[in-house]
C-alpha cells in the first residue's frame, strides 16, 4: 500500500514596513574632549604610573626622591649623605647633592612632556621613565584636594601648589621661586602629604613609618658608599657608609656603543634633534660620537665619519640625519657600524661594579641572620647582547620566629615589589617555605629593563 504525502505550501510572512521617528524624550550624546594631562591628576592614572596602589604612595614618594638623589651624588662624584623624615603631614628628603637644576623643575611642570636625562640612554641607572616629579605633584593633590611641594636648593626655595581647572580641563599651578630661602648645597624636598588619607581602615600611621624605615634600611643594603638617617620612627636611625669609593656605575660615564641597537640609536638621535629644535645645543655629528665610551679622539671621529658610505665632513650636524621627515635609518646603520668596528675592546660585564660580598654579609649579620649561615654568590655575564650583574645572599635568621623575607634591588635601588614574579614560586620549589626563617637578597644590574607598564613594578626578563 502507498501513502501519498501531500507537500505543505510554505508560508511567506511579510513584516509590514514600520517606521521610525526619534521621539522627543531621546537625546543625542555630545561627543566631549578630556586633556590627557588630567590623567596625571586621577588615582587610577597615577597608580599605573608608579605601579602601586594608594596605601603605598608614600612610600614610593620616598623611594622615587631617594632614586633622584643618589643619582644626583653619583654625577657630581659625591658621596651620598640622604635624610629622610615623616610625620602625619609632610615627607622631607634632604642630599648632599649639587642641587635640582632650575631648568628642571621649570620643565617638570608641563604635564604634556616627560623630563629625563636617562630615558633614551642605554644605561644601568635608577630610572628611565621621567615622570618621578609628575607624580610627586600629583599624589598630595589626589590625597588631600590640593596639592603641595617646596623644593630648596641653592638658587632659592621653589614653592608649587597644584588645583584642578575642570571647565579648562586642566591642572592650575602656583609657582614661585623664592630667592632668600635658599640652602648652600644639596636638595631638600618637602612633600605636604595627609598620610591618614592614604591608610586603609584599621591602620595607623606607625604602618607607614616602620615601611618607609625598611626602604631606608634597604637603600643602605644596596648602596655601600652612601650614608642614610632616618628621623620618624623609634627615635630614628642612621646607616652609615661602609666604602669610600663609588664601586658601582655612576650616569656620568660614558656608554659603549654596543650597547645600543639600530632601533634605540635611531631613538636617540631622534631624541637629540628633538631638543635641538627647541632650545638645545646643537650638535655636529663628531660631537655626538664623542659622547660615547672610547671616542673622545679627533682622530678617531674622523676616521668615522670619512668611513663607508657615510662621507661625512668635519662640521656635518646631526640633524642632517633628517630624510623625509625622519631618521634616515641608512645612515643610522652606517653610523654604528663604523662606530663598532673602529671602538675600544669589548666592555667585561664587572665593569658594572657590584655590592660586594662583605657589605652584604656585614649587612645580613646586623639584620639578625646568623654568620654561619650565610652564602654568597656573583655572577656576571650578557643578555641580549647587554651585561649583568647577579649579586645572591642567603641566610638563617637567630630568631627562628621570624618568617621569610625576599630583598630585591634593581640597579643599586630596592624595589617596593616582587619585581620577578618567578622568585616566590621558585623558592617555594626550593622548600623554602613563607614561615621559614630565611633571608634573600637579590641584585641585579643591566643597562636596560624591560618594565611591564607605566611604573617600575615588574620587569620582563
């Protein structure tokens, strides 16, 4: 028997044509501007700038003024004497320096530019990024609704307050260099901060003074030829120096040329003709070669840039590297070829200097770690075509109370976090547990860190 299906007619639905008309309770959205200076003036920025939160901020106003001035010692060949006090209202970091240029600070109120003397620079230095004093403005300004800073050097006494222009989308500053209050030498900063603002509930204000006793105290673990007091907490405390020597590589030596790539050599000169066009001295290309390490020979210069193809006469500038409106990246290729071939002999990694091993065992001793115990490891070699330094301590503390601590510096400074975020799982591989009674110190030194955002928090290696 069949059975014969009949096929169904498909139905076609036809959706009637409707329109639409904007009612009258609709708006339209205004498409509105925002200055990116403001960015500095938000918490969310600033936090991204300096890698931390807000209960912290203190603490890296302390760690980014200590930065500024042992950098500033070490340039002049000074030995570094730093105070640091804190109360409930102000931070004050006083050196022994040269003084904050006034030019610097000058420059370091327009928000629309970063201000460095390292940035573009192959070189193991503190810092990199040139927004230290941007951020120092910015904190107490957030924190307390207005912001407060006096800077004393020998030119004077620079006082700046910070607002915040909402209708002109952008930071009011009140700027006056003040003549007669002055200082014979050295910088003293004097932060107007509510340190109360910063703490979370349930804190006190003893929490900040103990932090910034333990960055102190670290700052004077990684720099044996500087001196440290700290006034604010039990008294105070003072480190002093154990070396007479600046062991170490200082921002006034000259960098070798094979330190730097195509790319960042190109940055460089770019960087250079920037600061031409506005205000700089200008540069012949001799000049510039003589900046680097083993090139302060005319002779030498000379053979350079009558070299290869790049034919250079002896008052050539090095804006003529301008093609296009660019870095003419041929003639920057030539360029560092040259310079590599007729340079001095290869830089040996320890010329980076180091700690040492007795500043870091006479340290570890004083910070209850028992003699006996303690090893100490150097090790120097290259990464990407770049030297380090890798300076280990490892000690038992007496107190079999105490609980694990990991130390890391960076370049001659101590880091307010795990900068490596290796080192706590790899310790843990190592059975070294958070509740064991270990110490660990490690320092690193290389010319160029790669930093994961805005702020030195963490770096890629």
């Amino acid at each position: 028997m069949v059975v014969l299906l009949k096929r169904r007619r498909r139905r076609r639905f036809i959706i009637p044509e409707k329109k639409f008309t904007l009612s009258s309770d609709k708006f339209r959205r205004q498409t509105h501007r925002t200055s990116r200076v403001l960015e500095y003036f938000s918490e969310k920025e600033i936090q991204m700038q300096i890698g931390v939160t807000r209960k912290f901020w203190p603490i890296a106003i302390v760690k980014e003024l200590i930065d500024n001035a042992l950098d500033a010692c070490e340039d002049a060949n000074i030995l570094p004497r730093i105070e640091v006090s804190i109360d409930d209202a102000e931070i004050c970091i006083k050196d022994n320096g040269p003084g904050l240029p006034r030019k610097t600070v000058e420059e370091s109120l327009d928000f629309l530019y970063r201000v460095s003397d390292k940035s573009h620079y192959v070189s193991p230095s503190r810092g990199q990024l040139g927004n230290a004093l941007k951020t120092i403005y910015a904190i107490p300004f957030i924190v307390n609704g207005s912001g407060g800073v006096d800077i004393a050097t020998n030119e004077g006494t620079h006082r700046i307050e910070f607002s915040l222009n909402l209708l002109n989308q952008s930071p009011e500053v009140k700027y006056n260099l003040d003549t007669g209050a002055f200082i014979k030498s050295g910088t003293n900063f004097k932060v107007r901060l509510d340190l109360q603002a910063c703490l979370k509930e349930g804190e006190t204000i003893d929490s900040y003074k103990r932090d910034v006793f333990e960055l102190v105290r670290n700052y004077a673990l990684f720099n044996p030829h500087a001196s440290f007091i700290y006034a604010g907490w039990r008294g105070g405390f003072s480190f002093e120096r154990t070396s007479n020597e600046i062991n170490k590589w200082c921002p006034s030596d000259k960098i070798p040329i094979y330190w730097y790539s195509e790319e960042r050599l190109r940055n460089l000169i770019a960087a250079n003709i920037y600061a031409e066009a506005h205000g700089g001295r200008v540069r012949t290309v001799r000049e510039f070669i003589s900046e680097f390490r083993g090139y302060t020979s005319p002779k030498k210069q000379q053979m350079i840039t009558n070299s290869g193809n790049l034919h250079l006469k002896k008052g050539t500038y090095l804006n003529e590297f301008v093609k296009d409106n660019d870095v003419d990246m041929d003639r920057v290729k030539q360029l560092l070829k040259e310079m590599t071939l007729l340079g001095d002999r290869i830089l040996k990694p320890r010329a980076l200097g180091k700690v040492g091993e007795e500043h870091i065992k006479s340290w570890m001793v004083n910070d209850g770690v028992v003699p006996a115990s303690i090893n100490y490891q150097l090790k120097y070699g290259e990464q990407d075509d770049l030297p380090y330094a890798l300076e280990v301590g490892f000690g038992i503390f007496e107190d079999k109370q105490s609980r694990r601590e990991i130390i890391t510096g960076l370049n001659w400074a101590p880091t307010l976090k795990d900068p490596l975020a290796m080192i706590q799982g790899q310790t843990t591989e190592a059975l070294i547990d958070e509740d064991d009674p270990v110490l660990l110190v490690i320092h690193l030194v290389y010319p160029q860190f790669k930093f994961t955002g805005k702020g030195k928090g963490e770096i890629e290696l």
